[in-house]
C-alpha cells in the first residue's frame, strides 16, 4: 500500500521518496513519517489516506500525532484540520522527546521494570526456584524490557548510575542480601555472586553492537549516512554548538569509546565489517569495562 502511495506521490506531484525528502518507518499498521519539509510530509500524508481509501482502510486521527523537533510547523489532513503537535509520543513502546531529553523515558522505563520485578518476587514468594534460575527470569523479563531501545540513546554519567543502582536492589532481593550498610557486601561482590554484569556495561555492548550493524548497512541507509561518512569515515556534526554544557551526542560519544578499543583506523574499519570479529572485540572491550 506505501509503495502504491509513493507512485501516487511521485505521479501527482512528482517527488520521489529516494531522493531523500522523508523516511517511513514501517511495523504491523503504525507508520512514522519523518521529514524535514512539512510540505512534502503533508503531500505523503494525503497519498496514504488515498491508497488507504481505496483499499478499505480508513485512518484514525485520534492516534495521529506530531512531534515538531526545533520548529513549529503545522501539519495538515487532507480536510484540511490540523494535526495536534505534542511535545514527546509514543512509538513502539518507546517514548520520543522532542528536545532529545531522556529524564523521563528512563524514570518511566525504571517504574515499569520495578512493577515487573515486584510482581515476580511476591510468585517467587511461593516457588521453589533456585537462585540462578531466578537471575534467568530477571534478566529475561526485566532487563530486556528495561534495556530494549536504549541502545539508540546516549545516557550520562548520572543515569547509567541509576541502571546499574536499580539492578544491585534486584539482585540484592534475589539473593537475599541486605542493603550494604546493613550486611557489609559490596555492589561489585553481589555481581559477583550472581554472576551478572552492570546493566550500563550491557548496554554499552548493544551500543557497540549496534554501531555494527549501522556499519554493515549500505549507504543508502539514512541512520548509515548519519553515522558514517565515507569509507566508514565518522560523518561531520552538522549543527552548530550553542553556548553552555554541551549535550551528549551519540555518535560523539561512541567514537570515544572506539578510539580505546583500536589502535587505527584500519583495524577498526576491518573489524567492523566482520560481523563475528566484531562482536567478539566488544565482548572483550565490554568485559574489561566491567572489571
């Protein structure tokens, strides 16, 4: 049906999605829409409601929402009502802010992991599992959901603290050990005794993986073409710095960390196009950072 809306588009008004002028993104029947000209956005918009008129299906404008980032353009339905602007929405269980803040996305996913691990512990009350395989449910119920989509951010200093703070409480609970001024043990030894790693050390691994990934993809790829230049190059920052602390930009920061692992730029461009080199040189980066 897109690709019927994008001939539609490229026939009444002759722009062509390749050329760069908006991205979709596609998953079951929600679409996001991302653009830098309101009215090729507006124009795309109107082809889809179309192409969805003609096969049956009708759009629900209850859930159609913008995000405005750094301006404030409206964007009009084809009847010509405006779309409500808001300043952050949800997609795919990920909350998207418009001035990049993710303050409240973490709280909001650490409240939720904390219901989760609540809900866990009063079944865990009245079972008979053992610690390990208690560690196994916790990872694989609570911290994927709390992890899953954080690779595409980039944490402070502060926030990667309260990971790893939220995740000692767990296992702590797990394992039976009291809060550290009361029995005397470490953070470090509670990963220890339960084999585990810091939750900031493991997103730092599915960032690096994820840098990868973004790697392996053509040039054709935006996000590819936001990340790397040319020849795996790091793409130029293209804003203007304003005065004040600067913010944490992901690209930024995650060469940082690349620039410890390797020694040159040709080991890394040949390590990184390895899918399985690859991620055996950041299990190896991550394990060390762990320690």
């Amino acid at each position: 049906m897109l690709g019927d809306a994008q001939h539609l588009l490229q026939q009444d008004h002759g722009i062509v999605l390749s050329h760069g002028e908006i991205s979709d993104l596609i998953y079951a029947d929600d679409i996001l829409l991302v653009g830098m000209d309101m009215e090729v956005v507006e124009k795309y918009l109107a082809c889809i409601v179309t192409i969805g008129l003609q096969n049956g299906l009708e759009m629900n404008w209850q859930k159609v929402e913008l995000l405005n980032i750094k301006c404030s353009q409206p964007l009009a339905r084809p009847d010509g009502q405006v779309v409500e602007s808001k300043d952050a929405f949800m997609y795919l269980g990920s909350k998207g802010a418009a001035d990049g803040d993710v303050t409240s996305e973490l709280a909001r996913r650490l409240g939720m992991a904390q219901g989760n691990f609540s809900r866990l512990h009063q079944v865990w009350c009245h079972s008979g599992l053992s610690t390990k395989e208690r560690c196994r449910v916790y990872l694989s119920c609570v911290v994927s959901k709390l992890l899953y989509g954080l690779q595409v951010l980039w944490l402070n200093q502060a926030s990667r603290d309260k990971l790893d703070a939220f995740n000692a409480r767990c296992l702590r609970k797990i394992l039976g050990i009291a809060h550290s001024y009361w029995s005397r043990v470490s953070n470090k030894e509670v990963l220890q005794q339960a084999c585990a790693e810091k939750l900031s050390t493991i997103l730092l691994e599915h960032q690096l993986g994820f840098l990868g990934t973004l790697a392996r993809r053509n040039d054709a790829c935006p996000v590819h073409k936001f990340v790397f230049g040319p020849n795996l190059s790091r793409a130029p920052l293209q804003f203007v710095r304003r005065r004040g602390r600067p913010n944490l930009e992901w690209t930024t920061e995650i060469f940082k960390v690349v620039d410890t692992m390797f020694d040159s730029g040709e080991e890394f461009h040949a390590c990184i196009s390895n899918r399985h080199a690859w991620r055996t040189r950041v299990r190896e980066h991550c394990r060390r950072h762990s320690r």
